[in-house]
C-alpha cells in the first residue's frame, strides 16, 4: 500500500506540475478523492496553521505595496548598484537577495532586472553574470525570509519541535543562504566572452536592435511620504517578530503557564502592520487585493491547501512504515533526503510547495534536525529547470541577448551559479545546524 499511495501522490504532483499553475493545487484534490474513496484511506486535516501565517503576511506585504512601497524600495536599490557599477556581478545578487528577504517573495526581482541589464551594459559587463547570479540569489533568500510562505509553512509543520523556532531558523538559514548568493555571483565574474566580443551582442548592435538604455527619470514617479512609511511599518513588525522570537520573555503568558506562540506572534504582527498601513497611509484597503503580491501569494496558499492535504493524507497513513522501514536508511545516508528535496524543488519550481511535500517526510523519518533544514535550503532550486517566472523573464530582459536557454535545455545560464550556490547553502546550514541543534 505504500508503494501505490506513493505513486499516485507522485502522479498527482506530476500531472499538476505539467499543467502548471494553481491546477497543481487541484491535483490535490483529485489525489485526495483516490485516497479516500477508493483505497480507503483516513483524511489528515490540511495545513490550517500553515495557511493562516501565509494569509497574514501576504495581506501585509500587499498593503506596502498598494502604497507604493516597493516601487520606492526598487528606487533605494537603484541608487546602491549605481554607486558601484564595476562591482554589478557581484552587488546585484546581494540587492535581489536582501530585497526577497524584506519583502517575503523572489518576484521583486522582476523590478531589478531592467535596472541591473542597463548597469551592465552601461558598464561593459556581460549581462548574463550579474542577471543569473541575481535570478537564483533572489530565490535562496526565500528560506531566509522570517515572512516567506515557505518559512512559515516550516514553523507551522515543525511546531512541535522545541528546537525549532523563528529566532534557530534564521540563526541557521540567513548565513548559509546569503554565503551561497555571494558564492553565486563569484561562480560567474568571468563566464562567458567579454560583451565587446560577443558575436550574439555584436550582431544585434549591428542590426540596430541594442539601443542606448537609460532611464528616463523625468517620467519616475516621485517618492510619496506614504510609501516610505508603509515601508518603515513593515520593517517594523517584521523586526519585532523576529525579537519576539529570540527573547522569549517578551511573550504574553497565560494562566496555564503557557506563552504565546510564534505562529500566533507572526499573524497577529502582520495583520496589525497592515491595518497601521491603512489607516495611517490613508489609502482604500480594496487596492490590495489588486497587486500582483497579493495574487501570486494566494496561489502559494491554494497550493498549501490541495497538495499539503494530500501529502499530509499520505504521511498519516504511512508514518508507521516510514518510520519503520525507511528511517534506517535515511537516517545512515541523509544525503538522500536532500537529494530528494532537491529533485522535488526542481519539479514543483515553489519553495512552498516542496517545504509542504518534503518537510513532513523528514519528520516522519525522524531525521536530526539539522538534516530537514540543511535539506529545507534546497526548496530554493527552482533554477534547474528553468521554467519559472523569473528565469523566463530574466531573458527579455536580457537586451544583449547573452543570458539564454542552451540547445539541451539544462545547459542554460542559471545552472552555474545556481548549483554553485546550492551547495554552498546547504554545507553552510549543515555545519551551522551541527551546533545550534546540537
């Protein structure tokens, strides 16, 4: 029984990969309907946890950008990387990769891209390094992110270990996370001809199709005084959950002697920062629903309903066997696991989709702790196939047209850096995790 459960969940993932987007969600359900009614299997309860924290802090993050507050944080980055044009291939991975880690999601990137291709170009250096470097670093800040549906799709499912919580996870995660982005962006510094010799850029020059990029700041929409205070709010709750999170004395405790629960802390601070935004912003609260924030971040919570419950179904089914059988395996070459995350990941192509299948099969394995999060990092390698969003986008926007799909599909340009940075996050997080859960 195992072994048919485990193929129609793995059906199931791979008809709603094929499909793609929220019908991977759907697929859930379907997996859901054999489970149940034909093979008779008892329903485990979906990720409500899990959904409630993604709910809060997608509705924050919308409010700051329904008053212009990642318009004005995309202005600050511009300002950094013009500072240091030279140092773009490196610069431009850190910027994306702190800019995912504000904001809870790698789609800011879009907002980056046109402005590191022009730094580029402007500066002579081959577009490819810094825009490929910059698409995968903006992916590894995901498991970072204190607010990212995957962080807190990994609190929720790990709740009842004592070792983990918010404060442990990033102690761990932002290192090792950010080493990997660095390690990126050096994996690229001389990949590829010069731009001045490349034929591709050469011919297109020739053609008339690579044109003087500059941005014309006279259209720039001015900084409003609402934007830089939605920012500042946002900063604010996200930083006092974070030092909730570490000094646990901060906490409001309860007759029954227990405190509040970081969970609880997370949602609670990200609906009271957006409602702040509102009322003192003084902008209609219907925008949010309208940003593009708003729409990809519930897709990440239809995906946490549908392939969660049915993950979920599977594992309560199965923990006994798992456990039993596989444990022993998995336990003595942990390394399979990690691979496995990473096979899964390059699959589903959503850190959240995968922390939702894989986390709950490292619990039942009952794998050290350091292993599941060493392993967690590996939700960031949406890179290796690359049929995201940011790696199609980054393409256009490529104007030289040097960052590219290769003839055999996998050799395209964000596999360099984008396993480069892989196994340097995960090595990082192994050794981190060694001595802070211990």
């Amino acid at each position: 029984m195992f072994w048919i459960e485990l193929i129609i969940v793995m059906a199931m993932i791979f008809l709603g990969t094929r499909k793609g987007g929220p019908f991977l969600a759907l697929a859930g359900g379907l997996g859901m309907l054999i489970l149940t009614f034909v093979l008779r299997v008892p329903p485990s309860d979906p990720p409500i946890t899990v959904i409630r924290i993604m709910i809060a802090v997608i509705v924050a993050a919308s409010c700051m950008q329904a008053a212009g507050g990642l318009d004005y944080m995309v202005k600050l980055a511009e300002k950094i990387l013009r500072k240091h044009p030279e140092h773009i291939t490196l610069l431009g991975p850190i910027v994306a990769y702190i800019f995912t880690f504000m904001c809870g999601t790698g789609h800011i990137v879009y907002s980056l891209l046109p402005v590191i291709n022009e730094i580029a170009m402007e500066t002579g250096v081959r577009p490819e390094r810094p825009i490929s470097a910059s698409v995968v670093a903006s992916q590894n800040a995901i498991t970072a992110c204190p607010i990212s549906a995957a962080t807190a799709g990994i609190l929720g499912l790990m709740v009842a270990y004592e070792q983990i919580n918010l404060f442990t996870l990033l102690i761990v995660c932002v290192p090792a996370t950010l080493l990997g982005a660095v390690a990126a962006g050096l994996s690229v510094m001389k990949r590829g001809k010069e731009l001045s010799e490349d034929p591709e850029y050469l011919e297109r020059v020739k053609a008339g199709l690579v044109k003087d990029y500059k941005l014309d700041h006279t259209q720039e929409k001015p900084v409003t005084k609402q934007a830089k205070t939605a920012v500042i709010i946002f900063m604010v709750a996200m930083l006092a959950i974070v030092l909730l999170g570490a000094v646990t004395g901060l906490r409001p405790s309860f007759a029954d002697g227990s405190s509040l629960g970081m969970t609880t802390i997370i949602e609670i601070f990200m609906l009271v920062g957006a409602a702040l935004m509102v009322l003192i912003c003084r902008f209609d609260s219907n925008k949010m629903l309208d940003q593009p924030v708003f729409k990809t971040g519930m897709f990440a919570v239809v995906l946490a309903y549908g392939l969660c419950w049915m993950v979920n179904t599977f594992i309560g089914d199965q923990s006994g066997y798992i456990s039993e059988t596989m444990s022993a395996v998995a336990n003595r070459f942990p390394w399979i696991y990690i691979i496995a995350v990473f096979i899964v990941a390059a699959i589903t192509t959503s850190q959240a989709s995968t922390t939702m299948i894989m986390i709950p099969i490292g619990m039942a394995l009952n794998l050290p702790v350091y292993i599941i999060i060493a392993g967690w990092v590996c939700c960031n390698c949406n890179y290796f196939i690359p049929a995201s969003g940011q790696c199609v986008a980054a393409i256009g926007f490529d104007s030289a047209g040097t960052t590219k799909i290769g003839k055999y599909v996998l050799n395209h340009s964000y596999m360099l850096p984008g396993l480069v940075m892989t196994v340097v996050s995960v090595l990082a997080a192994l050794g981190l995790g060694l001595i802070v859960y211990r």
